[in-house]
C-alpha cells in the first residue's frame, strides 16, 4: 500500500479480482520501478500442474489464469517471451560477459569468491 499508494479498497479489489499484471502494468501501478530487458521464461503444463522456469504450482489454484497461460501445449515445455534464436545481447561464455557487461561480471565473480572463502573458512 505504501509503495503504490493505491487505496487499500483499490488493492483489496485487485486482489478479489486475481488480477494479473504484465510489467508495464505493474510499473504503472507502482508494483514495481521500472521495466528491464525480457528474459527467457520456459512454461508449461502438465497434468493441472504449471511450470514456470522451475517453479511447479497447481493452475486450477487460479480461477483467472492468463491466457497466455492457459493455452500452454500440454507437457511441452516453451520460451513464452524470446524465441530460440541468439539474440546479439545474448552472452555465451564468460569473456562474452566480461567484455559485454564488465560491471556485473565483476559482481557475478566477487559474489563467488567471496562464497568460496566462507565454505573454506566453515570447513
């Protein structure tokens, strides 16, 4: 309530209604501060059971499923958002990371060294 400032009635009816956001939405509302790049997402059904990049929950739990949702191929995983095709901002190996994105890879490799001086220092 407080990040979006929406009325708690406006948020109860969301809330009532299952409403689903994309991120342009969210954004709008103040769900969230801005929209970043689109990621690769895998989706899929099987069984009532979706599958959204790992993450396995009961569909018929939602009464308003997207369509977008609703209408995954039966036990066939998808990329929802991106295609297979290599996009040039793709980044395959870690000089690619490097050279492209200096910054996070710095980030991505401080994080791991400074995770593997605490399991060195636990064991």
């Amino acid at each position: 309530k407080e990040k979006t400032g929406l009325s708690e009635d406006k948020l109860i009816e969301l809330m009532d209604q299952e409403t689903w956001l994309n991120a342009e939405e969210a954004v709008e509302l103040g769900f969230a501060d801005e929209v970043e790049k689109p990621i690769r997402l895998s989706a899929s059904i099987k069984e009532g059971m979706l599958s959204l990049n790992g993450i396995t929950f009961e569909a018929s739990r939602f009464s308003k499923l997207p369509d977008s949702l609703a209408k995954l191929p039966q036990n066939k995983n998808e990329l929802s958002t991106e295609s297979n095709e290599q996009n040039e901002d793709d980044i395959v190996t870690l000089d690619e990371l490097k050279n492209k994105h200096p910054e996070l890879y710095n980030q991505v490799f401080n994080a791991g060294k400074d995770e593997g001086v605490k399991s060195e220092r636990e064991r």
